[in-house]
C-alpha cells in the first residue's frame, strides 16, 4: 500500500506527504534513477533536478556523476531537520527514502539535500 502522495505545498510549490502512519526506519519508496553526465545535468531544465550519484563512488563510470530520479524522487523538499534519508542502490540505478522517525499522516516528506542551496528555504 502507497503511503504517500505529491500534493500543493504552500509557499514550496510541489511536495510529498505522509498519507499514512510510516514508522522509524520504513522505506517509503524505491524508484529507478537515470544516471545522466555532470555536464547534462548543468543543463536548465535539469539543473534543479539531478542528484549525485556515480560521483559518490570511489570508482565512477564516466557519464553516471549524476542522475534523476523517477517516482516522487524528485518531489521531496529539503529541510535542514529531515525525516527522511536517502538510500542509494547502485547496482540496480535505483534510490530509496527511508524514515528517519515515526512519521504521521499529513506530514510532510523531507530529506536533506547535502549540498550547498540554490535557493532561499521557505520557512
């Protein structure tokens, strides 16, 4: 059963909530990853969109530094105190959210992102 959904946040635009009590340590999902070139995803329309990947390896395949995520991958919003992580499976070029804490319904689904921001949190 989906415990989550990709709603209208305000003042963030699109994110992901609870739908569903999600306990400490649940994979909330795993979807499939693109694995794209560092310079594709310098490109504008995936700039916002692509996540470390290859480069996270001590050995990385040239044109897999990056990637961009399917499923809701690419929908949930950073916040400095997340209740999700991310969990990277390379052999399969997929990526899993897993809970960090109890989570409950309504709640919103956030990660860290690790990197420096590009944009102004909302707050």
């Amino acid at each position: 059963m989906q415990k989550i959904a990709c709603v209208n946040i305000p003042g963030k635009g699109r994110g992901v909530v609870a739908t569903a009590p999600i306990a400490k340590g649940e994979v909330v999902e795993r979807s499939p990853v693109l694995p794209i070139a560092l310079r594709d995803s310098e490109c504008p329309a995936l700039n916002d969109y692509s996540m470390a990947w290859g480069e996270t390896l001590e050995r990385c395949e040239p044109g897999t530094e990056c990637a961009v995520g399917l499923g809701y991958l690419m929908l949930y919003n950073h916040s400095a105190t997340p209740n999700l992580t991310i969990e990277r499976h390379f052999a399969d070029n997929e990526m899993s959210m897993r809970a960090l804490r109890d989570i409950v319904p309504g709640e919103e689904l956030t990660y860290d992102y690790g990197v420096p921001l590009w944009f102004t949190e909302a707050a």
